[in-house]
C-alpha cells in the first residue's frame, strides 16, 4: 500500500491488508511512527512514546502473519492504537496530564485495553487530555495544548483531544478515548470523526466511574470500524455491576441493514437558553434533509434540562477525583476548585443528587419510542473554540468562582446522555464554510447502538465524509 494510503485507510482496511499479506504489520508501525515525527510537533498530539516496545510487538505480529493462515488472526492483528492518558496500561505510566499525578507504573490495564490486546491492536503511545479530563479540550499545564489538523488555531476538542487530532491528522486510523459527558462526541464533531457513546454498562471498565456515566470507546473514520471495534470490546462482563443487554447479533453486521422507517426529532435551538451558531444548526437541518430523502418522517424536538439537573450533575462529576492518588497541591485551578467542591458535599447530598439525576433522566428519555425513535441534534452548540481558550476560561472561572461559559456550550447537547446512559454517535456529515467540521449527533432509545449503526451508516452514503482531508 503507498504510504499516503496507508495514512488515511481505516481500521478495517489496514487490517484487511495484514491479513491478505499486502501490508506488514511492521511497516504499518514504521508508517505510524514517521507520521508522528512529522506532524505531532505541529498538534501535540501523543504526548508519550514507546517505540521501541511497539516496534517489537510489530516485528512479532509480521512473524505471526508469516505462519498463519489470515482466517486464524485475530480482527485487528497488527493494527496500531495510541492510548488516552487517562486510562492505565500495565507496565506504562499514566499522568492524567498532569504534575499532580504519581510516579511509577501500573499494575493493571484498563479491561478495554485487554479487549484491544486480544483482538489484535498493538499498543502505540499515548494521547493528550486536560487534567484529569473534565474540560471539553485536550489542554494542560503540563504538557501544554493539543491543536486541530483542520486548522491549527483551534482545539480538537476533548477530552479525547489528543485521540482525535492524531487520528484526523492520520497518524493512526483508530484511537482509543473514553466519554463521560461528551468526551468522544465532541472531539469527533470538531475533527471530523466518528465518534460512538455506547451505553451504560456496554464495554466493561475496571470501576463504573461517574455512576457509569463515563464509557469506554474509540475514534475512527468510519462507521463500519466503529461497530467492527464494538464487537471486539463490548461485554457482558461477570464482574461488571452494570452489564447493558446483548445485542441480538454482532454490530458489524448492522452496517448497511435497513433501519426502516424512522421518526427522527429535530432539535435546532439549545436548552438553557443557550445561543446555536448557524453552522450547527445548518449541519441538523441538512442531515434531516438527507434522513427525510431516504424516507424518514422528520420532525421537531426539544431537549428540556431542569434547573436541578446541573447542580447534581457537578456533585457527581467532581466525586470522581477521589479515586485519584495525587499530589493535589500541584494540580491545576480549575481541578483544585473541583475537588474542593467535592470534598464540601456530605454523602446523604451525593446520594440525593443521584437519585436526583436518575428521575430527571428517566424524564428525559420519555421522548424515545414515543414522539420519536431517534433524536437528532448538532454535537454542540457552538464551532471549535480556539486553541487554548478553554484552558484559559476554566482557570479564569477557578479565581473568579464563575463556570466556563465555552464548557457549557460544547457539552449541553452530549453531557444528558451520559447520565441517561443512552447510546449516541457524532457524525462528521458537515463543513462550516471555512472548512472546519461540524458534527450532528444522533441519539436512540436505551441499549439501542444497533439501530444508531444502521442510520449511522445510511448518512454515511448520503453525506459522505471519506474524501475529506486536513490541510495538515
């Protein structure tokens, strides 16, 4: 495969060519690792490296091609993928991306980075996110701030920002991410990017973080990867407190099935009396354009957010820094302020914002099989902020005590769905007219990715997005 090719295939397509012999695994690493010498000093994307160790975990995946028949391989053999910086991998350090974080090593993977292990991925370095991971921007004082390959004066989003500047720059053709109120979804829509939010309890996770609110997944470049990548890392898990239902057949084999006729909602204007940029507003309207031609019933829809929904949210997502083990004092303002907030909340407040939140969003998904099957909406209310401004904003409101403005305009679209624990997937069917992605996201009923896959990829043929490349 020329070397071009090899940087913008997918996940499926690389490891269809290891397997047909056309590609070594070795060379795809080698591939990889030129790519990242040649542009990370540009977006700062994968912020630790071990070459050596992937270059031999390559070699040996090149000699295991050589004695195996392709059929015996495992989906992904030899395919890279860079770790998100908050999740631990044995034998490697995780910083969170931060000063605050220990030394040494870990002792345990994180169960998705097993699941990648076993299907053939080689491990290949890690990606930046903020501190900790709770602003929508891949931006830290440590190792400073990860830019969009569309347009370096903006982010890529977060947290998974690093996972998807790297992949949209194609330095690899997948990488892992985890989303826990928009995390995956919004740095797909602002890199151009699918980006899927499984449901609660779908891939199995050491601790079910953020009442489970947090998932595990990936970013890639098409839809039918996604799913194949969904196969290989869902549960059920016997270990698990939440384990999602099974999916009646594997969800690569929705890729092309026919959703049938769908009522899809429409939303166009923001909750919170919160200002919509016209472009995302374009991005909805010309994807239910494209939903409405292929015989879907179209119609308006709102997304209500109650007043206590907010507060409770914070309680929980602030608790989350209790399971680190860190050097506090040099954390950054904005993530001291958090768990100062969180350490201010006694347990009966905590257990009331729980139950708080599981009846607003049983509210919430009340919608689902009843006004609609699937919601359609922009991923965020608002284009890529510029690259750093997050950063900035969030240790602004640190000193000042007031909230980031920007972090509720990125996430009040994707954060809802996190605590409602339903299935959601960003599409990058649409470009702003500077040319900078712009997502919609669509949203089924609970434990429903199946049907997701199957809209997912009819927009995939009628807005198609493979074509498109970075300036970068």
């Amino acid at each position: 495969m020329a070397d071009d090719i090899l940087i913008y295939s997918t996940a499926l397509e690389i490891a269809e060519a290891i397997r047909n012999r056309q590609v070594s695994p070795l060379e795809v690493m080698e591939s990889v690792l030129a790519r990242i010498d040649a542009v990370n000093p540009k977006i700062n994307a994968v912020i630790w490296r071990n070459d050596g160790e992937a270059l031999a975990n390559a070699k040996a995946a090149t000699d295991t091609v050589a004695r195996s028949r392709p059929e015996d391989l495992p989906p992904f053999h030899g395919v890279p993928i860079p770790i998100k910086d908050l999740s631990k991998v044995k034998g490697w350090p995780i910083t969170y991306g931060s000063w605050a974080a220990p030394e040494g090593l870990s002792q345990e993977s994180e169960l998705i980075v097993e699941a990648f292990q076993r299907a053939g991925f080689i491990l290949t370095g890690r990606t930046n996110t903020p501190e900790f991971g709770p602003i929508p921007a891949a931006e830290n004082d440590r190792y400073g701030i990860t830019r969009n390959p569309w347009n370096l004066e903006i982010t890529p989003g977060g947290s998974s920002g690093g996972a998807a500047s790297a992949t949209a720059a194609g330095v690899f053709p997948v990488a892992h991410g985890n989303d826990g109120g928009g995390s995956i979804r919004i740095p797909a829509s602002c890199c151009g990017l699918v980006g899927l939010k499984v449901s609660r309890g779908r891939i199995p996770t050491l601790v079910t973080y953020w009442e489970g609110g947090a998932v595990e997944g990936v970013l890639t470049r098409d839809v039918a990867s996604t799913a194949a990548i969904l196969d290989v890392t869902c549960g059920p898990n016997r270990g698990q407190w939440y384990n999602a239902p099974d999916p009646t057949r594997p969800f690569r084999s929705e890729v092309g099935a026919d959703p049938g006729k769908l009522r899809i909602g429409l939303l166009e204007e923001a909750p919170l009396g919160l200002p919509m940029d016209p472009a995302c507003t374009e991005a909805a309207r010309e994807a239910a354009t494209a939903l409405e031609r292929l015989g879907h019933h179209i119609k308006p829809a709102s997304l209500d957010i109650a007043a206590d929904f907010i507060p409770a949210l914070f309680n929980v997502l602030n608790s989350g820094l209790a399971d680190y083990d860190a050097d506090w004092d040099k954390a950054e303002p904005h993530v001291r302020a958090n768990r100062v907030a969180a350490q201010a909340v006694d347990s009966l407040t905590y257990v009331r914002s729980v139950h708080t939140l599981q009846q607003l969003t049983r509210n919430m998904m009340a919608p689902w099989g009843t006004d609609f099957d699937v919601l359609l909406t922009p991923t965020m209310t608002i284009q890529p902020p510029r690259a750093g401004e997050i950063l900035e904003a969030v240790h602004a409101g640190a000193e000042s005590g007031a909230p980031a403005l920007q972090v509720f305009q990125m996430a009040v679209l994707t954060a809802g769905f996190n605590m409602s624990g339903q299935p959601a997937i960003s599409l990058p069917t649409h470009m702003a007219a500077d040319g900078t992605p712009i997502g919609i996201q669509l949203v089924s009923g609970p434990w429903d990715e199946a049907l997701l896959i199957r809209l997912a990829s009819q927009l995939e043929t009628a807005l198609p997005w493979a074509h498109r490349r970075p300036p970068l």
